[in-house]
C-alpha cells in the first residue's frame, strides 16, 4: 500500500512568519508529486505538480522543492498571511489516481 | 463557472436512507474522479471513469454505493441504505488524459448521517 506522509499535521504561526513542511513518499517507482491548498468550503486548487529530482516550484510567496532520490517533498511559505489559512495537501499518482497524506493545517493569526 | 461542480453542496440524511450525489467536470475533460474525506484524513480515491466507463473501483467502495457517468459528461455517486460511517466530505475532481493527471477539484459535498 502506496503511503504518503505529510508533518506536522497542524501549524499556528503569526501573520509575517515564514514556515515550511513536508511531504514524504515512496521513492521507488516515483511518476509525480501534486501540491493543493484547500481552504474551508472552497475547492482543493492545485498549487504545484513536481516531476524532477532537484525541481523548485514558486509561485508568489509559496515555493515547493522535490527530491525523488529520498522521497521528500517541502512547501515553504514566507511572511505568511491570514488568507494562507488553509489545508495543505500532497499527492503522488500511481497508475491514474491520487493518493494524498492526511494534510498540514495552517492557521495564521494576525 | 468553468470549473467543476457539485450538487448539493450539503446533505443530511437519517440513517438507512439513500443519497445521490451529482458531480459536472469541466466540460473537455474526459476523467472524472470521486474521492471521500474523512475528519482527519486526506482525500481517498473512490472510483474514476473514463469518459463513460468506469476504470477502477476502490475496496473502499462497497455495495452500497454505485456510480455513473452514463454520457461521460455528468456523474453521480449514489449511496444506498446509508449508515453513520459514510458521514464525510466526497468530492469529484476532472482532468484530461493528456494532462499528466492534473486533477482539477470540485467543493465537495458534505454528508451528515443521523
């Protein structure tokens, strides 16, 4: 059974704090890593798909990196903001579907 | 709206009852997924179809539940005699086989069984 491992499960940080965590996976056999941020009572919005080892993925303050080799994935977020408030989810597909870790859950306070 | 949409967006139901659930993808995508989440827990894969045929079922899939997408545009997922511990979040998400499995989600619809 493919599992896929995401710490810690929940973060509280102050608004101007940068943070990061993890995405852990299986390294054999590794296709893809998808990034989604899920805000409550939205749809989860795909942030990043990750295909190489080395790959480093930004998107304003959001960056991603990928290293295949020990089957780990970071998500970084610096001076995070209230409306970064959200469910962060990883994702490897083996085959045609998803497989996701249980989630990060970041609260920010400003 | 283009993206994915499902209806009802909540639905509480007694147990024993039965529900259906509809989902529209974006309109050129040919997949079409169903995940359930759970308190806790990250999305698990249901089932998935490819325009009108269903691919692969999860174990997670009993009996009870049934899918369609009978003109591989639209689907619905249909829980029969439902029981407390199908209360969860199912949500549907889209993509094109040429996307390299980018899954584009919907909001979900939340289930609440009594």
């Amino acid at each position: 059974i493919l599992n896929v491992e995401q710490s810690p499960q929940s973060l509280h940080v102050q608004e101007g704090d940068s943070t990061n965590f993890t995405c852990s996976f299986p390294s054999s056999n590794f296709y893809a890593l998808h990034w989604y941020r899920w805000e409550t009572a939205k749809s989860p919005e795909a942030l990043f798909v990750m295909t190489l080892n080395g790959d480093e993925k930004k998107k304003g303050r959001i960056s991603a990196t990928l290293n295949t080799k020990e089957g780990y994935s970071y998500l970084y977020i610096k001076g995070s903001q209230p409306e970064d408030s959200a469910t962060y989810l990883c994702a490897v597909p083996p085959h045609d579907k998803l497989i996701f870790g249980t989630g990060t859950r970041l609260q920010v306070f400003p | 709206d283009t993206g994915v949409s499902q209806d009802p967006r909540h639905k509480i139901t007694k147990r024993g009852q039965n529900v259906t659930f509809r989902c529209d993808p974006i309109s050129e995508h040919n997949r079409l997924y169903w995940y359930r989440q759970t308190l806790g827990q990250g999305p698990e894969f249901l089932t998935y179809f490819q325009n009108e045929a269903q691919l692969e079922k999860s174990r997670l899939l009993s009996d009870r539940f049934s899918a369609e997408r009978p003109k591989g545009s639209f689907s619905t997922l249909e829980i029969q005699h439902t029981e407390q511990g199908d209360s969860a979040m199912y949500l549907c998400a889209s993509s094109l086989i040429t996307s390299g499995n980018e899954q584009f989600f919907g909001p979900g619809t939340r289930l609440t069984v009594l």
